[in-house]
C-alpha cells in the first residue's frame, strides 16, 4: 500500500472545496431565480398583520441593504463568498437580530450528538445481527431470533416515535415527551446535567436505531453470505482458525467495505434527516430550526442549514476517502488507481 | 515386506507390521460422501480406500465431477451441507479424522494436515497482508511466540518457496498468480504438517509457472519429507510430480498404480480412454471419450460403474462389481477384463 501523500490530501483537499464552492453558488443562485425577494415578501406579510406601515418602501430599501441584497448581481456574489468563508451566514430575517450561526451553533451540537450516536449505534447493531444471520455456526435457535429484531424496519421511523411517545411518555411517564434536558437542571458537566440528557434523548436515539437498524442488517447479511462462499474462508477453515477470529477478521473485514461506504453517506445525511425525528421529540436539534425556518420563510437560515449540510457531506466524503485505503488496501493513494 | 516371509512366525507380527505399515500416513477405508438432494442423495465418493506412505506424492485425477475433490475435502472435514461424510474412517497418524469434533477437529487441522487451494487467485484473504496470514495460523496453533523469531520463521518459509522477502509486507493483489500460490504453498508447509493436500495447484497458471509451482512442490516435498495428495486433470504435472496416481470415475478410484507403470499400461478401459484423450501435436485422433454418459450417481448401481461408457463391456460387468486387485506389482485396478493372474481376458 502507498502510504498517504501530500499530493492526494491536497487533491482530495481541493475536491472538497469545489464541491462546497459550487454548493455555496446553488444556494446564492436559487433564490434569486425565484420571482419576488424574501424582503419584499416579509415586509409585506407584516402589512397585512398590522395593516399600514409607513415608508415600506425606505424599509425594503434598508433591510436590502442590511442584508446584502442590494447592488448588482456579481457584487452581492462576491460578498456573500467572502461572508461564507469567513463563517458568517448573516443575520435570521424571522429572528432579526439572531445570526443564524448562533442559531446553528446552538443546535448542531445537539443533532451531532444526538444523531450520530444513532447512527453509529443502528450501524454496529444492524451490521452485527446481519453477519450473525448469515453465519452457519450461530445456533440455528439465535439465527431464528435475530430476524425478529428487524421488524420494525418498515414502520417510517416518525411512526415509530409517535408510538414510542404516546406509551413511554403519555401512558407510563417513564421519559420525557420533549425537549433535550430537563428543566432547573444546570447545563455544564455535571451528573444531573449528563443523566438529563441521556434521558431525553434515549427515545429519539432509539426510534431511530430501531428503524433504520434492518438497512445495515440486510446489507451485511448479503455481503456476508457472498463472503462465506469465497475461498479464502474456506482455507481459514482448513487453517483451524478460531471460529471467532474467522466470523471477524475474514468475513466481517472483508463484508465491512461497502457498508462503511454507505455509512459516510449516511452520516453527512445526518442532520437533515433527523428532520422528523427532532421534530416529533421536540428536539432543539438543526432540523428542528430547519423546520421552523421553513414554516417562516426565513430564507438565511434555510442557506445557513443547506450550507452546513452541503459542509457535512462533503467533509464526510472527504474523511472516507481518506479512510479507505486503510480498511481497502486494494485501494491505493496513488494517483493513476484513485 | 519381503524380508517378512524369512523371519521366524513370533517375529512376523511385528514385521509384518513393519516398515510399510509403519510408514502409513494415511489410512482411508470405504469413504463415502453423499450430497442431500431433494431426489435423493447423490453418491459423490463411494467406498474410497486407499493409503499414503511418509514421503509419498499420491495423484489423484478424474474427469470434472468424479469426487476428487470431494475426497480432498472430506479428508479435511471441510464438507459443506448438503454434503457429510456418510461413512468410512480417514486414519491420519492412527487418528480417525472423520470422529473429530469441535477444538480436537480445529487443532489438528493444519498441524497434521494441511490444504493448497484450488483457487489460489482467491485463496488469501484481499485485506490482510502476506505475512499476518501466515501469522495468525502459527499463533492460533502454537500460542504466544515473539514478533522476531516469527518473522524469521516467515521469511525462511517464503524463502523455502523461492519467495523474495518483500513479500512479506505484501497484499495479496500486489503478487502474481504464481507468487499467490507460492505463499499458499509457504503456508501450508507453517506448520511442519505430515500431510499436504494440493487441489489443483496449477489450474489458472501459465505454463511456465506451472512447471515452477510443480518444483517447488517437489522441492519442498525432498526438504521436509511430507507426504502429498495432489489432485488435478494436468497430467504433465503428475508425470512431474507424483509416486503413485489413482484414477478415480464416478466417486470411485478404478485404477491405482505406480505413475511409470500406469503411463507405460493402462489396465482399466476408462484409464486407456483418459490417457489417449490428452492432445497430442502427432496426430488428430477422435476423442472417444464422451461426455454426459456417467449413470445417475443417486442410484446405487448394479455390476461395474464404467459399464456405460466401457467399450469393452461383457455380461458379468452388468451383474458384479468389479474388486480392487493387484494385477502387476503394485498395479491394481477393477476391472473384470482380467483374470487374477493380470491376463486380459479378450
């Protein structure tokens, strides 16, 4: 295996800009397609609530000019990278004066938290009942079992933390119904604090884990049985290899390739499609403000969460690739095989 | 065993028990495996006996299908359902492998006995390097042993191969298809095993290099004094290779004999037929070899398995099945063409 060189990271370091650069451009460029600006439109919602308000004209004319929205065209664009790459994503229009990289700071935490623990746990736990599945010398008693475990991949994951609340947290009180730590409780590091927040998030994390563990499952559960037929585990037969260091080190290793492949797509996924679920558990989490946004029209927050997302995935892309020559070593750094 | 007839009858015991008995490292005795079918079991080996002597390179070839390397596969329990070992023993150094279970079965594989692979393209494992395949069969088998003494072993197995010591780091992708099968043979011969069992060594190599993985078997073969099934269709390399070549036909072996002796005659009338259907650059001769004619193997069938194909088939072929005899020295084929003293009968 080549080992890493400057030349690929800065390859794949230049790849990841393009793909954010032409990300950031989607997201100048979209809104302005759109007949009408978001400034006009707000201020005109807010003439309908308070039926007159005086000077609208001098006001659009101001908030255009607050927000960056006048000028022509390519300077607006060129502000806007400046701003992008200096991390400010203005300021919110339905929260004026909340930045919006406040309102992510305060809830990216949280959905990195709370939906990467998820992920990683359905990941493991998916992946594992897959290759117990496809294992012929799991007792065929546990093998019988493990498919039961999958029965909830098909309840919409939503459903599911809709049925989770309304027993757990309704009927028996046994967790909270929302919200991601308890009130009167200090945040910071101390043990209420963390116990709080276990507490919370436990049905979020599990609505998700249960749904989406039969995804991995099935996936490893193919992979595994196409490896079990490959020779190179009949001969770690021959070998009289443990049994344990087969099901590990030749048939998860070699089953593992494209799930880790997906699991990165997933991760850089995480936070938009955490949406429901933030939603549903009352979760201040990104897709939670990316809901709320939505529903009020706050264009600068809709562009900051797209932006962090676009961030997300391609930081993810980015990690993998740099990754998987080490899980793959038929996969090279170099750059004729790249 | 000459010797035996001449010592006194306390002693004849013992002798006869001698060096030829002693010497056995494989005893295998009516050996059946079948294959579950929803239409019954299909007879893949049946009632296979034969023996391997210490030092001994046994050929085993066959058409596609006849159950040698099933037979291979049984001698290394590595039988998959629907297939089992239905009867028979496989005495290995005085131990009946087909009675091994669980630990006792793992630890005395690849110590007594171990596999070169048919597929050798497909036989490492894609993401572990060269190196840490032979690794973790030495330590699963001998515990704790230090990194350096382990390199060392490593190293002067990969030599013994005629390996460059780079390969060691290697992956599997990075080696040629005869450097593969060269660390395959490497790792075999870990363990110091008394048995190789080589399935089709040379399929899917060119030429060339199968006339090197050939010497460095037979090389190998001189150093550390194992003995060897080798199974294959190639027979330019069991003309190379071997001591003694079994013919096997529809799970059965129909001919055993010395590997000059089988070249110079061939007794049975499916060993003529496979030894004329190897291509010859002389002459264009028809092949009289057809395919798809062997009997139904879930059927047990009565009289001589070959009477389909044989084109010399008398009554009795169709009544009696043939025994296992030695009709020249050490030459022994059923067949019912001949009488007990090795004369043909028409």
């Amino acid at each position: 295996m080549s080992e890493l060189t400057l030349g690929y990271f800065l390859r794949r370091l230049g790849m990841w800009l393009l793909t954010i650069w032409i990300g950031a451009t989607l997201i100048f460029t979209i809104p302005r397609l759109a007949p009408g600006d978001p400034i006009t439109a707000m201020v005109e919602r807010m003439i309908q609530q308070a039926g007159y308000i005086e000077n609208s004209a001098d006001l659009i004319e101001a908030w255009r000019a607050r927000f960056g929205l006048d000028g022509p065209w390519h300077v607006q664009y060129r502000n806007y990278l400046l701003s992008m790459v200096r991390v400010d994503l203005g300021y919110s229009l339905a929260n004026f004066p909340a930045r919006v990289t406040d309102i992510i700071g305060r809830s990216l935490p949280w959905t990195l938290g709370m939906v990467s623990i998820a992920t990683i746990l359905s990941f493991c736990a998916g992946n594992l009942i897959g290759a117990l599945m496809a294992w012929r010398r799991v007792p065929a008693a546990i093998r019988n079992i493990l498919p039961v475990s999958l029965t909830f991949t098909s309840i919409p994951f939503f459903m599911f933390g809709i049925l989770l609340i309304s027993f757990l947290a309704f009927k028996w009180k046994i967790f909270p119904a929302f919200g991601n730590y308890g009130r009167g409780v200090e945040p910071g590091w101390n043990l209420d604090f963390i116990l709080s927040v276990l507490h919370h998030g436990l049905l979020p994390v599990l609505s998700i884990v249960v749904t989406s563990m039969g995804f991995w499952a099935l996936g490893m559960r193919g992979m595994m049985v196409t490896t079990d037929g490959e020779d190179y585990m009949i001969l770690a037969n021959a070998k009289g290899l443990r049994s344990r260091r087969i099901f590990w080190f030749y048939g998860i290793r070699n089953s593992m390739l494209p799930q880790v492949t997906a699991l990165a797509l997933n991760l850089g996924a995480v936070a938009g499609g955490s949406l429901l679920v933030e939603l549903i558990f009352g979760y201040p989490g990104l897709g939670y403000f990316l809901y709320q946004a939505i529903i009020s029209a706050d264009y600068t927050v809709i562009q900051g969460i797209v932006f962090m997302l676009i961030v997300g995935v391609a930081t993810a892309v980015l990690i993998l690739d740099l990754l998987y020559p080490m899980i793959d070593p038929r996969i090279t750094y170099s750059k004729g095989q790249a | 065993m000459t010797a035996a007839t001449t010592i006194d009858p306390v002693d004849t015991v013992t002798a006869s028990r001698g060096p030829a008995e002693q010497d056995t490292i494989l005893d295998i005795r009516n050996l059946q495996v079948f294959y579950a079918t929803p239409t019954g079991d299909v007879r893949a080996v049946d009632n296979v006996s034969f023996k391997v002597q210490r030092g001994e390179i046994i050929g085993l070839v066959g058409e596609s299908g006849c159950g040698k390397t099933t037979t291979a596969m049984a001698i290394l329990r590595l039988v998959q359902p629907p297939g089992r070992i239905a009867g028979g023993e496989i005495n290995l150094d005085s131990v009946n492998l087909a009675d091994l279970e669980g630990d006792d079965l793992r630890e005395t594989r690849w110590t007594k006995l171990s596999l070169i692979p048919q597929g050798a393209m497909n036989s490492l494992n894609p993401v572990m390097r060269i190196s840490s395949q032979i690794k973790d069969t030495i330590r699963t088998h001998e515990g704790r042993i230090s990194n350096r003494e382990l390199k060392e072993r490593i190293l002067q197995l990969l030599q013994l191969v005629g390996l460059p010591s780079r390969v060691y780091d290697m992956y599997p992708h990075e080696l040629s298809g005869g450097m593969k099968q060269r660390a395959c043979i490497a790792m075999a011969i870990a363990l110091d095993p008394v048995l190789v069992i080589a399935d089709e060594p040379t399929s899917a190599l060119d030429v060339v290099v199968q006339r090197v993985v050939g010497e460095t078997l037979l090389d190998v073969k001189e150093r550390l004094g194992v003995s060897m099934i080798v199974i294959g269709h190639d027979m330019g390399l069991m003309a190379q290779l071997v001591d003694r070549l079994a013919v096997m036909y529809a799970g059965r072996i129909v001919e055993f004999a010395p590997v000059e002796s089988i070249f110079n005659e061939q007794l049975h009338p499916y060993t003529q037929l496979l030894i004329e259907s190897i291509p010859s650059i002389k002459e264009k001769k028809p092949l009289k070899l057809t395919e798809g004619l062997t009997h139904d193997l879930r059927t047990h069938m009565q009289g001589c398995i070959f009477q389909l194909r044989c084109p010399h088939v008398m009554d009795i072929c169709r009544e009696e099945n043939p025994p296992m005899r030695a009709l020249r020295s050490r030459h022994e084929t059923a067949c019912h063409l001949y009488d007990d003293d090795g004369v043909r009968l028409h």
